[in-house]
C-alpha cells in the first residue's frame, strides 16, 4: 500500500522553511544580539536564508547544479540525528538497530529533497530572521523567523488575496562545530509532532520494514525530478 501520509508530512516541515499558510501575525522573542551563540546561529539562518533566495532566483543556471547547490545548504543546517530522533519518539523502539539506521538515512534524504522541491516553488524567496535569544540550561537557540507570505501549490496563488507570514520557531543545537536546526515550530504546531502522527498511523497497519521500504520509493521518485527541469 502507497503511504498517503507523504504529503501531509512534506507540507510540514517545508512548509515550515519556505511556503506558509495564511496566519495571524505573532510578536514576541528578543531582538538579535550583537555577539554571542544566539547572534551566530541568527547569522548563520539568515545567510542560507540569503544563499537560497540567490539559487533558486537564477533563472539561468543549469538545473542539475541548482539542485545540488541547495543539498549542498541545506544538509549542514539540519541536525539531522536530533530531527530522527524527535520525529519517531518512543516508535524508534519498533526499529532493530538495523532498520533505525536505514529509516534515518532514508528520513534524511526525505527532508532534504522536500525542502529543495518546496524553495523551488519560490523563486528568490526564503524567508527571514526576526530575533534570537540563547537558552543556556538547553544549550539551544531559539530564532524566531517569518515564512514566505504564499500559499501551498503555487507562488501565483498568492495574488488572489493577501497572506500574512507566518512565524516559525527554529530551536538550534551545537553540532560539529556548527548551529544546526534541531527542532521546528511552524505558527505554534511542533513539527517533530506532526511527523510522528503520520509515522505512527503507518506503523499501526504495517511494520517498519514497509515505511523505510516506502519512504526508499519516494526518494527514488524524488531523484528522478529535478524541480528546476524546464517545464517543473
């Protein structure tokens, strides 16, 4: 049986780093520091932000260099252990060791094509940073970020009315000597949350062997479609 649940969980997180749905505009946070853990995760956030918007607003470079430039950005940014980790929760005792290190690979390609084919939706685009602030008992930063004012499906469908932003919680960890995306909060839903929803309704019809066996098909589906082919 093909996994219905994929959609769902590719709108999640891409959703979170590059389209947004219509919500209400939300303060709060600290204003960016000048110096300190929370003033480099910030600047680090905003110069993929910047990087991304330069790739994917080039009109004119070859297709199969863009892809692999974004996978270039985006694969540091992600602590992608810390996302496995949060998206199964307690599921992960289902997974032999094997299979574990199978989905994790599998889930990692996952994420990043989702995020490379949602930034190619919107050309120019990625979003940008608002405030920083530093939580030293968690060793976290939390960076409060807008999304792209657009609808799913389309940057057209943004001109049949206005959309607010939305606000995206991006908690950052010290990994390898780099800030590195450990968790995402997109207008207040725990991302890490919405995935295990889906993995957990896969999991009570199938064994881990068909969703790692299933999210394999998605990503061999995924390399065959480049989204800045002509014609995409």
């Amino acid at each position: 049986m093909r996994w219905v649940g994929v959609i769902a969980i590719s709108g999640a997180l891409s959703g979170a780093l590059a389209g947004a749905e219509p919500a209400e505009p939300t303060g709060g946070g600290e204003a960016i520091p000048d110096s300190g853990p929370a003033a480099q995760a910030a600047e680090r956030i905003e110069t993929v932000f910047d990087q991304i918007a330069a790739i994917t607003g080039d009109a004119t470079g070859d297709p199969d260099a863009k892809r692999a430039e974004l996978e270039h950005l985006i694969t540091p940014l992600l602590d992608y252990p810390a996302l496995t980790r949060a998206a199964l929760g307690p599921l992960a005792q289902r997974f032999s060791r094997e299979q574990y290190g199978e989905f994790s690979h599998e889930y990692a390609r996952y994420v990043t094509d989702t995020l490379v084919q949602r930034f190619a939706l919107y050309p120019g685009e990625a979003g940008r940073v608002e405030s920083a602030s530093y939580d030293a008992k968690r060793s976290l930063v939390h960076v409060v970020a807008q999304g792209v004012a657009t609808t799913y499906g389309h940057p057209a469908l943004q001109r049949l009315r206005k959309l607010e932003p939305i606000r995206l919680d991006l908690f950052l960890a010290e990994r390898y000597g780099e800030w590195r995306i450990a968790g995402v909060e997109r207008g207040g839903v725990n991302v890490s949350r919405s995935f295990r929803e889906q993995f957990t309704a896969v999991l009570e019809r199938q064994d881990p062997a068909a969703l790692i066996e299933q999210l394999r098909d998605r990503n061999r589906e995924a390399d065959a479609n480049n989204p800045f082919a002509p014609g995409k």
